[in-house]
C-alpha cells in the first residue's frame, strides 16, 4: 500500500483528493512514509498533535482528529509535517537552555510551520479548492507580509491543544520539565 492509499483509508477518499492537490504536502508525506513517521487518526477530536519520537515509534507521531472536516485534516497534517520533517526546537532542559531562549525557539518553529501549512493552503486554493477564513487569514497575512506578519498573528492566536497562546504554552511545557 503506497502511502497516499494508506491515508485514505485513515482519513477517507476526501482528504486523499485534496493531498493530491498538493505537491509540497505529497513530497512531505513520502518523506514522512520513508522515515517511518506514524500517521495516526484520533477519535472524536477537531486537533492535531506530533511528537518527534515515542516510545513505541522512534520515528516520530502525527495524531489528527476525526471530527476536522477533511481540509482541516490536510492542513493540519502539513503543519504536524513541518514540526518532525524540519523542526529544530530541543526538549526543554533547564541546565542546557534558559526558559527565555526555549520559549523564543519553540514560538518560532511555530510561525513556521504555519508558513509550510500556508504554503500548502496556496497551493490548494491555486488548484480550486475552498478555504475556511483562518486559512484564508494566514494566506492575506503571508502573502502581504511574510514572516513578520504570520509572526505577530501567531503572537495573539491561541493553541489549539491547550487553549492559551502559544507563549503561555511553551512555558507551562519548560516549567513542567524544570
């Protein structure tokens, strides 16, 4: 089974279409498929998380939640892609790297993997497909300012996970680990 067959058995014939859409995202999934990284669908969830290794997969994770409409599933699949293919942000551990410094690294990784999953949306608005007003939002705010503009968006969002902003978030995760 080749891996655009693979996720659409996980996520459904919708999500398979739209991914084709995508050649950023398929080259990412065949790199994601050629490291041995687990895509994994979660039950009654609108999120998505990644781990870079677990114990039981040093490969690395990806969980999606089966309640995203199947757009959401795509985009949060490049965005969970960029965090295992190209992030660079370290566990947090207090005697090789100050809260300040892991908090800045872990915000930056952020903003861009928001740009990867923006560049992903591009693509797929650019083959037709619609997109819900936060993508389109990141796109505006990309394509009118880059970086710099997806950066201050990401400075007042939210987590989708825990529900505060991603500031507040890396440092709950350093202090856990301190």
């Amino acid at each position: 089974m080749n891996d655009l067959e693979d996720l659409r058995r996980k996520f459904g014939q919708k999500v398979g279409n739209i991914v084709q859409d995508s050649p950023l995202l398929r080259r990412d999934i065949k790199r994601l498929y050629a490291r041995g990284v687990e895509i994994r669908r979660i039950n009654g969830r609108d999120m998505a998380y990644s781990r870079a290794s677990t114990g039981a997969n040093q490969a690395g994770l990806i969980c999606i939640g089966s309640l995203a409409c199947p757009m959401d599933k795509v985009l949060f699949l490049a965005h969970e892609a960029y965090h295992i293919l190209y992030g660079t942000t370290p566990l947090p551990d207090p005697r090789r790297i100050s809260r300040e410094s892991y908090v800045a690294m872990a915000v930056r990784e952020e903003v861009r993997a928001v740009i990867h999953e923006t560049k992903v949306a591009e693509e797929l608005w650019e083959a037709g497909h619609r997109l819900a007003f936060r993508h389109m939002s990141y796109l505006a705010s990309y394509l009118r300012g880059g970086y710099r503009e997806v950066s201050s968006m990401i400075e007042r969002e939210t987590d989708t996970v825990s529900g505060s902003n991603y500031r507040f978030y890396y440092q709950k995760i350093y202090d856990r680990a301190a």
